[in-house]
C-alpha cells in the first residue's frame, strides 16, 4: 500500500502549441486597427492557431505522448488522467477517453479521471483533483496527469486577436519540484454571463468584454482578500506582494496581467500593509483613495497611476511569466500553466526556494489564487530539466508566420468543419514537427481519426 | 486546522425528478411496439421527463435547496461543490456557477469545484473529487456538496423509451453513514464510440445500442475482475458475490441491470470462486464455459441461463436498487444514485453493516466499480433520515401522468427549445411542487432566469 504522500505536486510538464501563428503587427494593419491596438493595447506579440489538421484532441495526444516520452514514464505508471477544457468537440464523450487510445495500447484501462469544465479554469480544477487524488486514502501510488487543452477563436471582431491554442500536461505525485501550498487557497465563484457559449452549433463565445475584464479585477481582489486572510491565519503575519517572488496570471491578453499585478499593488496599498510602497508611491496613489470598489474597476487614471508605480516589481515578479501567453495568445485552461512554463523556462535555475502565487480565472465565474513553493527536484523531476524538455525557446523559433488572410481563410474553413461530418482532411502535416498527431478525417457518424506525423 | 478527517461519504443526500411522467405501457401502445418490449423488454415502468418549464439548470437547483433546509445545513458551510452532468446548455458556464446563486446570497463564494463531463459517469467523478477533497490537505473542515444533473432525451425510435430526467444532491464529509472503501475501487477507461453527442446543435446523442450494452458489460466485467483483485491484495481472500449485501449499476434500462448481476454471477462460475453457484447452477452454465469473450457477450442463450441461475440473488441483492430507474427512467449521471436512493428507501432501517458494490458506467467510455459500507449515523445524517428526506413514495405518487402524445408534443418543443434564445415559457408551474424552480425566459443573449414556486 502506498505511503503517506508528502510534498504532492507537479513532478514534470510539457507543452504544445501549433507550429502556425499569425503576427499581431500585421493583423492590425490588415484590420486597419490603429498602430498598437493589440501590441500595446492588447500587449500581445503573436498568436497561435489550429489548422484544419489540428484541434483540442490532437494537440492533447501529442503532449501527452511527449511528456510520457521525454520524461520515460511507463504509460501503467498512470493512475488519474484528468483533461480541462472548454473546446467542446463532443458534448457527452471526454477528451480523456480519446486519450485513452495512448495507454489501452500497453494494456493499461484503470485510469481515473474525465474532464472538469468552467471556461479557463477547467484545467485548474483537474490539477486541483489530481493533486487531491494523490493526497487521498484512494490513491494508489501511481502518478497523475493532468492535460489543459484549448483552442480560443472569435468570431470576426475585436476579439479576434485575442485567440490562440495550445495544449499543456503536468505530471502529479509526491517529492514535487513544484509543491503546492495547500492551505494557502483562496476562491471566488460567482454566477456572471461575461463570456460563455450558449450558441452550441458555433465554436465562437459570446463575450461582454469590459464586463468579463471587471469580474477578472473583482475576483482577483476577492481570491487575494481570502489568501491573505488564510496566510495571516497560517503564519501569524500579514501577506503582501513581497512575500512572493513570483505572480502568474491567467492571461486572456497581456494587458490584463499587467493591470491585474498593478491591482494587487492597490490592494497592498489600501490595506496599508507593504512597506515597499514608497513616499512617492503613496503621493500618486492617494487621490483614489476614496474610490468605491466599483469605481476604482473603472477609473483609467487610477490604472495609470498604479502601474506606473507597480512597473518596477511587475518586471521582476511578472514579466518572466508572459512569454509563451504573448507569443501564442489566450490558450484558455492552458494560459495559466502556459504562463508558469514561461517562469520556468526564464528563470529555471533560479527558481529554488521561490514562492509563486498563482491566479486561475474562468469565466462564468469561478477564479482561485494559491501558491507553489519551488525546489530544485531530482532529474528527471527537476526544474531544469523541465525547462529543457520543453524547449520554449525552440518550439517558438521553429513557427510558421501566416498571413492574415491565410489565418482568416483557415478561420472560415473551421467554422465549416467545426461540429461538421463526414469530410477528409488536407492531412497535410508538412508544417508539423515529427510525433506531432493530426486530424484525418471525421466519418459520416462523427468518429475522429487522427495519425501521428513519423520521424 | 482541521484535523484528520475519517470516514469519508456520503452525509446526506436528496432527489428530484420532474412530476410530469409517461407510463412505458402507453407509449408501447402509441408506438405500435409488441406487448411488454418497454415494460419488459427493457424492464421500463414510467420516465420522467422535462417540460419547458425545467431543465438539468433548474432541477440542480430544487435539489440543492431542497438539501440545504430539509437538513438544516448552512449555505456557508459548503466548501466544495462539484456538478456532473452530460446535459450540456453552455459549453464553457459551468451548471455550478448557476448554483452559486443560491451561495452568494448568503455571502459564500469561497467554494471550489467545477463541472464533471463523461457521459453517465460525471456524478461518479463529482463525488469521487469531493470526497477526495475531504481526504486532501486543501480540505477546511467544510462541507462538499455533490450534484447529479441530467434530461435524458431521444430522437423517435428505439431509443426514445429509455429516456428520463433527475437531480440528486449529495452531501459529503467525515463521520458519514455511507463510507467509502476507499482501496476498493476498479476502473476500465477506453476510448470507443458506443453513444457520445457530436451533433452540438441537438440534444440527442447519437447511440450504437448495442455497442453500448456490449461495452457495458465489457467494462463491468473488466471493473469486477480489477476490483477483486485489490479485494483479495487488501483481505488476503478472494472476493465474490456473496461478499457484498447489495449491487447497485447504473440503469440506462432496467433489463441491462438484470443481465449485469447475472454477468457478475457468471464471472464468479468462470473463477470459481464462489460456494453458492450450486450443482443445477453449475449443470446449466457449463455448456457455456468454452465462449470466448466475445461470444459470451453476444450468446442469449447464456443470458438466459445465468439470469435464471442468478434470479433468487438478484432479487435479494439487486431488486431493492431498481425501483426509481424503473420508475423515472435513464437519469445519466444521477441514475447509479437514484439507484442506491431506491435501496435507502426500500431497505434503511435494516441497511447498518452492509456492503454495496457501486457500478458506474458512462459512454464513450469511463466504468469504475467501487463499495461503501454503511452505518446508521447520526440524526440528521442517518440512513433513516435520509429515507424520509428524499420521501421517494411520495414523490412517486404525486406524479402527472402525460399521455404519449402530449409526451411527445412537449419533446417537440423541446427540440426547437434546445440551444434557443430570446423566448419565454408558459411559466406554468401549477404542475410543479412548491420550492421548486423553473424557467421563466431566455433572453437575446441567451442568458436564463428562473422562479421559484413559492409555498
């Protein structure tokens, strides 16, 4: 029987986006946008898209394979895989269960697990589950996996820029690198229509953008308030923005990580309780003061003022962390994760004894801040060697640039293809790189087939 | 902090399924089916199903509150809240953020938990996450709170008389009457399509239903054999049949639970393991011991012969379990705790020291076998109370009988319902019992409100 776990969290991660991406410089022009509406204004560089060869299942095989390659795990090593998502290719049957093909092959069927759903935060909520399953009286000594998968698309408009993909795992067990401070938890769920998808026939959400970007500020206040009252509770002493080193944010576009790190900055401020805001810090920040709560979600000079003054900390405690979220877009479950893999690629050797803060946002609404402390680990459950597993720096490099008419025209094929049957694909996947998994064909009953590229 | 929480399960738990109901023997009849292909072939008494005044939505929400006050549990004290559904109305909103509505009045929004999605099997995920939770070191002392959500429904045809429609609320902490054997558990995950629901814009799934049952019975088979053998690891002695009080499956039809506890018994014939198949048992299923896997699936003379064999256990160990899945119908993830509700009911006061097997099945597909033991418990969380909370009797015998036309008039309703926006329903509720809720109107935006009947 297994023993107690300690130190329950992520031993190993990988990460896979598609090798096609469109350049935000140049959808703006094409857009006619004004210079700098999604490179400033949005904060975001690049963005990834799934051609008609890929999608939400395809992109999660590959990862999946991957990490179980690179980091030699025995597919029966596997005792829970759990997949978040909010890209529904089928209402009823996980994407777990498409997974399954990759371990029924070497005779492994008794894996727990199906998929949790809530917007961006579905993957927080299967880490959450793995990481417990692990810490439980059923856990079998096995490992978890734990898979975020997405593809973001809007419907023509400004949202648009604001899409991406990509497909994100973690493996979970005791004597983590990554450890999670479990008492250190603090949640805001709430019943809000800021963006959810209502229209079943259509891949694109219905969103209510200055209204989802208010209840991300809210909640992120909300969770804060909780994991400070937790960490007062725990350790007899008041939290504030430099007891992290690090805070990763769900990053739907850039900019709102900004604002948000500037929010907590706020916070700290109003509760007077961070000696690192200075005399003329205080200045700026007086007159808000008196806001109300609504009122200081609204106010574009109080948003000025405090990140201007929260720049400093921002690119020390932020910035390392919004990479691949700038250089791919909103990866939904997988943002959150995907911005944390850009910690780790930039600051891998650094990172032990590091505490992270973390901030889950999923529409609808459901949002969660807690906190990993960062050890050095053991190969291959290093953090270096995750670092060089998933070679961010090489999977950005090896892209292929399209055009915005070429990414608008595999727009509009998708949205044909999308809930659609009986069609073959291009199985074109000169673009991707070998091991990569793509979409063959959907057949006149909706069975998906799906062939890995050889190499 | 709290302190080492010890046996884990279910508190408290409550049912609802909507009053308006079809009885199988008419809708034989209207259908021009032979006499007894509903009632007996599919061993089908009545089906419950949704008018347009309730959807999984509102029917989470009676539930909830129904739980909330007939065990005086404040709303406050839930930590967890966990919805398994395969009933989708929004692809990303969560049904759990619809019922932190009923939280946040209160001034609770510090609950984790999302959606679980794998066909039937999602309430079986539910419960296991929080009870997992419960387990973890992220646990505060609250409460969990499991929701089982679904309307089933199918397009005209064979499949149409295995629909139904429930909510099953599920309260979980430490101390409980229901305890999970939590080393007793075997999974069988595979990837198949045997009913899925690819077709986004309709509420019917697609259904290969013979698949299905052969899958289903794979699986059972796949999950018995697992479970047996962490049986016999953890007691030092083999486990069979006569090793638990009672089975509860999950019923898509009543007549695939019949043939479910033969196959167990049959299993039990093949390992020999079992004192009680006795020399006529043995006589009448030896001419079947040379099947292979396959044939015995497939093989009506086997099933015959076995369920005849198998009659007297069934009805001791099975029966108790059947009577709201026969009753109310396929209630997908709420049907395997409909079912053990029907044994609560029929058999509470003599249920303390007894074993129940659990067997959770959903497509696509996703199987675990796993056991509680129960105990009276504490008022209010006895296996008594529980009883009379869920008035199973009365909620039966209230009910309002549709004649198949009108059943079918309201299904197509429903369909042009389904996925709609800006409407508003009939707001009839003289149907309904007071507390319950149901839906008033989706607006332009497709967002949806709810009533609640007073009295």
């Amino acid at each position: 029987m297994a023993s107690q776990p300690k130190d329950v969290g992520i031993l190993a991660m990988d990460i896979y986006f598609p090798p096609t991406s469109v350049q935000q410089e140049a959808l703006e022009a094409h857009d006619g946008a004004s210079k700098g509406k999604y490179t400033i204004g949005l904060g975001q560089d690049c963005m990834a898209f799934c051609t008609e060869v890929e999608d939400v299942i395809s992109m999660s095989l590959t990862a999946v394979t991957s990490l179980l390659e690179k980091y030699k795990i025995d597919p029966k090593q596997i005792g829970r895989l759990e997949v978040g998502s909010e890209t529904v290719i089928d209402k009823s049957k996980s994407i777990k269960t498409f997974l399954m093909q990759l371990f029924e092959e070497c005779g492994n069927t008794d894996i727990e697990g199906v998929d949790s759903t809530n917007a961006c935060y579905g993957g927080t909520a299967a880490l959450f589950n793995c990481v417990n399953w692990v810490e439980s009286n059923s856990w079998d000594g096995r490992y978890g996996l734990v898979v975020c998968t997405d593809s973001a698309v809007y419907a023509e408009g400004p949202a648009r820029p604001t899409g991406g993909a990509a497909a994100i795992t973690m493996l979970i067990g005791p004597d983590a690198p990554v450890v999670f401070e479990s008492k250190l938890r603090g949640s805001h769920m709430s019943h809000v229509y800021d963006f959810y998808k209502p229209d079943l026939a259509s891949e694109y959400p219905v969103v209510d953008g200055k209204l989802s970007q208010t209840c991300y500020l809210m909640a992120l206040d909300s969770c804060y308030k909780r994991f400070c009252e937790k960490f007062e509770k725990l350790e007899g002493s008041s939290f504030s923005i430099s007891d992290a080193d690090y805070f990763v944010f769900h990053s739907p576009y850039n900019k709102l990580v900004q604002k948000s790190f500037a929010r907590l900055y706020f916070d700290d401020f109003l509760r007077n309780s961070s000696s690192f805001v200075d005399e003329v810090a205080r200045e700026k920040l007086a007159p808000y003061l008196s806001l109300s709560g609504d009122e200081s979600y609204q106010s574009r000079d109080l948003e000025k003022a405090t990140q201007q003054v929260a720049k400093q900390l921002y690119d020390a405690k932020v910035q390392p962390s919004t990479l691949i979220p700038k250089q791919v877009g909103n990866m939904y479950t997988a943002s959150l994760y995907a911005a944390f893999s850009s910690l780790l690629h930039n600051k891998n050797s650094s990172l032990a004894g590091k505490r992270v803060v973390m901030f889950s946002y999923g529409s609808g609404l459901t949002a969660t801040m807690f906190s990993f402390q960062l050890r050095e680990g053991q190969y291959p459950f290093s953090l270096s060697n995750i670092a060089t597993v998933m070679d961010v720096s090489g999977k950005l490099k090896s892209r292929h640039e399209f055009t915005p008419e070429n990414f608008i025209q595999t727009l509009k094929l998708m949205e044909h293809r999308y809930g659609a049957k009986d069609f073959v694909t291009s199985k074109d996947s000169s673009l991707l790189s070998p091991g990569t998994y793509y979409l063959t064909q959907v057949d006149s009953l909706y069975r998906r087939f799906y062939a890995k590229k050889s190499g």
